[in-house]
C-alpha cells in the first residue's frame, strides 16, 4: 500500500429526535426508543498510513479531547484490525467542530468515521451492515454513527432500522459551554425514579416503544407537523441538572424556532426551524441573548461518512 494514501471521511453528528428511556438492565444500559437524524455538522477524520497507532487533533472543539489510544477513533482502528487481521499501523487525524460532551455523539462520529476510513484504506470492503454491527462494541450511537441517515434504534440504542425521511430539516444548535456526562444524566434518571417511588430495572419498566406519530411525521415534507412530536425523556434531567439551560429553550423558542430540544443527554440545545432563513434568524438571537457559547445552523438528514481519497499534496485524484 502506498505510505503516501490518505482517506478522509467527514463524520456527522445526530440529534435525538425520540428519546424514549425504559428501565436499567443488568449489564447497566438503559433500554431505549430512539429515533436518531444525521445533521450536517461534521468532524473531519484522516487516516494515513504510519509506523504505529497516532492520534492527533485540530478544530475549534478539540480542547480537552485525548490524543491518544483512549480516543475512541483509536480503540474503533485497533477493533477493526483485531477482526480483520490488519496491522493497526496508522495516524488519526480528527478536525473535531462536533461539540465535545454535547450530547451529539461527537466521539462515536469520530470512531464511525475511523471504521470507515480503515475499511477503505485497509481494502477490507466490509458492508455498512457489517461495520455497523463491529461498532455496537465501540459504544451505542457507533452503529448510526456509520449508517447516518435517519433510523430507529433500540436495545440501547445499538440495533438500528432506517427510516424514511420526506424532507431536509432545518436546525439551530446552541451549545454550552459545559459537557454533560452522560452516565451521570442516566444515573440520575434512574435515582429521580427510585426517590419517586417508581420502576426503574428493564424488568419492572414497559419496553419503550417507537412513536408512530413521529416517524408518520418524519416521513412527510412539514416540519410543523415533526415539531409536534419530538421527545427526550433525559430533558428534564438535564435542565434539572443545568437550570441555565431552560432559558436557552425559551430563548430559541421565543425567536420563532418550531421546537427546541435537548440533544440526547445535553448540554447542547437543537431548535427545529420552519427554513434555513429563519434557522439565521434563531441563531442570532441566541447568540445576541449571551444564554449559549455558540449557535450554529444544520440540516438533516445528511448521509454517514464518505471515503475521499488524498494524496500527500491533499488533493483528491
Ligand atoms: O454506549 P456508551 O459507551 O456510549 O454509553 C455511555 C454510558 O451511557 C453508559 O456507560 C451508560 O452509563 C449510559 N447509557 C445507558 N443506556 C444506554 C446508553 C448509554 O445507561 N442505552
């Protein structure tokens, strides 16, 4: 293989549209009903042949980020060369803009796109089936971190189902400027359903189930229509947790946003807007109203990582 070939894939984050949480099973994984939409903010992953496993970061959200064999692009290229017989001999470049601890899945972008990349660059050609099913093992969003798209995912979260998507939705995602850990929000979930008095193991809790209503709507061409049933059973959690948080809610819902919600167990805030102009519009009055670090604007769905092949002087051939 030639040491000058590169494969970059650009990786992109999910929103929770649904995010229905059921009880704790014994492995400690909640049971879920998710319905996840790939939007188009994207980390940058480059892989390049290399003497030995390296990870190295740049990007407006790599701070804090690990370069090195904890990342979990790393673990997904050291997986992937275990199951494959491969050498894991190459260099991680991850260009990270996903925010980190956002509730996004920044990290399982960053690994999807690895498995992706390795895949092209290895010439493994393993299906997206394939690489799907190797990276439940990575973490539960891995899976649709491949598939992008929009799907149905439950168990937690790992065993995936395509769903059609009628039109491109607009967005507006505020980011904070904390993380949220999300086995604390799960841990709290469970501990406000214990003090409650309520069921909180998987055997003692209704399976959760896939709303019906919001893939009807997912299916059609009206944001209006999907805003109306977009859910995430971690919201309450979450603003619990970070009060702060619910006055960035009202801020983009108060500046025409259809709908806002907590993306997956935070801290970043998605607004779903009617259109891209007035997606603008939402952006600046959140970033004028000093309730968020950042706003920026995306669409959805957008499809999962993409191979493009550089040579050492970044052109694509
Ligand atoms: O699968 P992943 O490693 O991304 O999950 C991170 C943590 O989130 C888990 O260790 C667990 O605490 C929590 N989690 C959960 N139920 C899920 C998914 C994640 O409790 N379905």
């Amino acid at each position: 293989m030639p040491l000058d070939r590169s494969i970059t894939v650009r990786a992109p984050a999910k929103v929770n549209l649904q995010l229905t949480v059921g009880g704790r099973r014994s492995d400690g994984y909640h049971e879920l009903a998710s319905v996840f939409l790939a939007v188009s903010l994207f980390d940058r992953v480059t892989v390049t042949p290399a003497e030995q496993l390296g990870v190295t970061l740049s990007g407006p959200t790599s701070g804090g980020v690990p370069a090195d064999a904890s990342n979990l692009a790393a673990q997904a290229v050291e997986l992937l060369a275990e199951v494959s017989g491969a050498e894991p001999a190459v260099h991680v470049h991850i260009d990270k803009h996903i925010p980190v601890q956002g509730g996004m899945a920044g990290g399982s972008a960053d690994a999807a796109g690895a498995l992706v990349a390795c895949n092209t660059l290895w010439n493994l050609g393993m299906s997206r089936h394939d690489l799907a099913s190797l990276a439940a093992e990575l973490g539960s969003d891995v899976p649709f971190g491949v598939l992008g798209g929009a799907a149905f995912g439950s168990g937690r979260g790992e065993r995936l189902t395509p769903l059609t998507v009628g039109t491109t939705h607009h967005w507006v995602f505020a980011t904070a400027a904390f993380g949220m850990s999300t086995p604390e929000v799960f841990a709290a979930t469970e501990s406000g359903r214990r003090n409650a008095g309520l069921p909180w193991a998987a055997d003692a809790v209704p399976s959760p189930r896939m709303s019906r209503r919001l893939v009807d709507a997912l299916a059609g061409d009206d944001s209006h229509a999907l805003a109306e049933t977009l859910v995430n059973d971690l919201e309450p959690v979450v603003t619990r947790l970070r009060p702060e948080l619910a006055a960035t809610l009202a801020t983009g819902r108060g500046a025409g946003a259809l709908a806002g919600i907590v993306c997956g167990s935070g801290a970043t805030v998605g607004f779903l807007a009617p259109d891209r102009h007035r997606a603008q519009a939402v952006a600046e009055a959140l970033r004028a109203s000093g309730t968020c670090a950042a706003a920026r604007i995306a669409h959805g769905p957008v499809q999962g990582p993409e191979p493009e092949e550089t040579d050492t002087t970044g052109e694509t051939p």
